[in-house]
C-alpha cells in the first residue's frame, strides 16, 4: 500500500501559529458550554482506531492510526438544546465546515496519530475525523465547535463541493512492471462510504477484474492483475472501483489516472 503524508493545508497557505495547550472553545445552542483542555480530554473515554483520509482534488489514498474522542462524548456533556440541528467546526486557519448533529455522532476528535500526539503540522492539537467523508469535511487545528440551528458552508462547499462530503468509490494506479511477456499491474482501493466490491481494469476497452487482498482490519485493499496483451504497443489503461451497493467511481475522476502501458 503507498504510503502519503497527511494533507498539511486547508486554504492553500499554512494555519497561523497554534498553541498546542490551547482550550478548544464548545459552545452554541447547549446548556453547559466548555473551554475543553488536552487534560480534560485524556479524562474522557479514548479510542483508537484507523481512518482512511482521501482528497477529491488529489486522488491519493492513506490509511492512519488515530486516538481521539468521540464527539458523542462532548455531545453529553454539553447537552445540546432543541435548537442545535448542526455543529460548525472552526479551524485556527480560518476553515469552517458543518455536519448534522445525527452524522457528527459519528465523528471523532483526534489528538494522537500513529499513537503519538498530534504536531502542528498534523493539525494539532485536535483534528476532526469523520470516517467516509472528504479531507475537506475533517478540519485541523480546531480552535472552536458550535452547536448551530442552520448549516454552514465551508470554504470548499461555497466553491461547488457537496455538503455531504460522502467519498466516491476511488482507487490509484501504484505499479507497472514488465515481467517477460507479462504486465503486472498493482494498485489500492477503496469502497467509500459502503465496503468495496470489486476493481474493474480497462485496457483498451476490453475490462477484467482485478485480484483483491486486505491488509488486516485495514479499510483499504491491494488489488492486481497479470495480463498478457497479444501484441506489443502502447495500451491506455483506466481503473474504476465499485463498492457492494454498486455505487462506481466517477468516470470524470478516471482519465485523472490513465496511464499508458508499453508492452
């Protein structure tokens, strides 16, 4: 599996200094609003698990280890009143992005990554991970929540990005190697928000199904495929994921990744 450092931008510049003891700021339609600090989160109930993060502008793929809290924990602490229906996530950068408060149950607060604590540059000290979503929809360097009536369209939903932020069946193209009359092609893949079924390989309109292989727990797949073509030449290659409820990878995102094959 290729392995990609975490995005460490969100607005295409760096976040403004960020202290990492500082309180993160949770507030708005609740009836006990907190200044929550590393101490009082490592009192609150830890959980670690892996998250695969993924950029619809990029196409890259990585899988971390995280140890956060889940935002259901802040969510009884708070006691959000009937008005609360979202929750605004503010970064020390300036980015902003908003979930329902039904799906933010399921998001996590991180603060440790590869079991250490998070840099700056990790966007520490917290970062939210929502699992399934776009890059765009977990800010770093959380400075501030706020429980909200209405949503909040972020940086990139103001510029055309889905609100919802659901990520698309996706899948990279790592490996091309000539094995005497044999190209073998390797990639990773991923089924977004629904487990992943199957990669399909495009070779010059003629499609094959690619051999899947999970790592472990891990979300992502390796795939492969030994072909033999029956002549040497230039062959174009595409590659497009599917998950189990039949949900493809866009076909804009595909000619992103087409390669040329000599054989």
């Amino acid at each position: 599996m290729a392995t990609y450092q975490p995005f460490q931008q969100q607005l295409y510049r760096p976040p403004h200094a960020v202290a990492l003891n500082a309180p993160l700021i949770v507030d708005g339609f609740v009836k006990i609003p907190l200044a929550v600090s590393l101490q009082h989160f490592s009192k609150l109930p830890q959980q670690e698990f892996s998250a695969v993060m993924t950029c619809n502008k990029n196409y890259l793929l990585y899988e971390q280890n995280w140890g956060a809290v889940s935002v259901c924990d802040l969510i009884r602490q708070v006691q959000p009143t009937l008005q609360a229906r979202f929750i605004q996530f503010i970064g020390a950068d300036g980015y902003n992005t908003s979930l329902p408060l039904e799906d933010a149950q399921h998001a996590f607060i991180a603060t440790h990554c590869n079991q250490q604590p998070l840099t700056q540059a990790q966007g520490g000290s917290y970062r939210l991970i929502v699992r399934g979503r776009y890059g765009y929809k977990q800010p770093k360097w959380l400075t501030q929540i706020y429980f909200v009536a209405t949503p909040t369209l972020g940086f990139w939903e103001q510029r055309g990005a889905p609100p919802d932020g659901w990520v698309a069946p996706q899948s990279t193209l790592e490996q091309i190697q000539i094995a005497g009359d044999n190209v073998i092609l390797k990639g990773v893949a991923w089924g977004g928000k629904h487990p992943l079924q199957s990669v399909l390989i495009t070779l010059d309109g003629e499609t094959a199904l690619a051999q899947l292989a999970q790592d472990g727990s891990s979300s992502l797949y390796h795939w492969a495929l030994a072909w033999q073509p029956k002549q040497r030449r230039t062959f174009h290659v595409q590659v497009c994921a599917v998950n189990i409820e039949g949900e493809h990878e866009p076909s804009s995102s595909q000619p992103k990744r087409s390669v040329k094959v000599s054989a």
